[in-house]
C-alpha cells in the first residue's frame, strides 16, 4: 500500500472526499513531524508512541577500508507499536 493507496482508503472508510482525505493525512504527518522535531513525544492510545532516540558519538570501523571513523551523535525518529496494538494480531 503506498500513500495513494492509504489516503483512498481513508476517504471510504470516513466517507469523505479523496480532496479531504489527502488534507487530513497531510495535516497528521505535518503534526506528528513538527512535534518530533519540537523534541515532544506522540501518544496515540491504542496503537503507539512516536519519539526521538538520541545515539551518542561513537567510533565506527569502515568496512571497505578496516580504517576507524567517527560517528557523530544523531537524533533519530522511532515508532514504538503499543500493546493493544500488537494483540490484535
């Protein structure tokens, strides 16, 4: 299923136009991005958790090479299933 795909079925299931289907989804990702980058985490009961994990700078090896390089620290989005979630399959 692409974002096509997702946003037809959205605007079936809610009985809405493709038109408003695609405004709704594009508001729900524009939210859920601006909050993450605002460093604020998303709780949607009964289906998951958006957040930001921060990895620490770390020293890495170059696999071509066997030569040691530096990573640097990186903020990283993850989204984390929940429970309820999960059991319903």
């Amino acid at each position: 299923m692409n974002k096509s795909d997702l946003i037809r079925s959205i605007a079936n299931n809610a009985g809405i136009t493709l038109k408003d289907a695609a405004t709704a989804f594009d508001a729900v990702v524009d939210a859920i991005t601006e909050n993450l980058k605002n460093g604020e985490k998303i709780q949607i009961s009964g289906f998951g958790t958006f957040e930001l994990k921060c990895k620490d700078a770390r020293e890495g090896i170059n696999p071509k090479t066997g030569e040691k390089i530096s990573i640097a620290a990186s903020r990283t989005p993850v989204f984390k299933f929940g429970k309820a979630y999960k059991d319903s399959f």
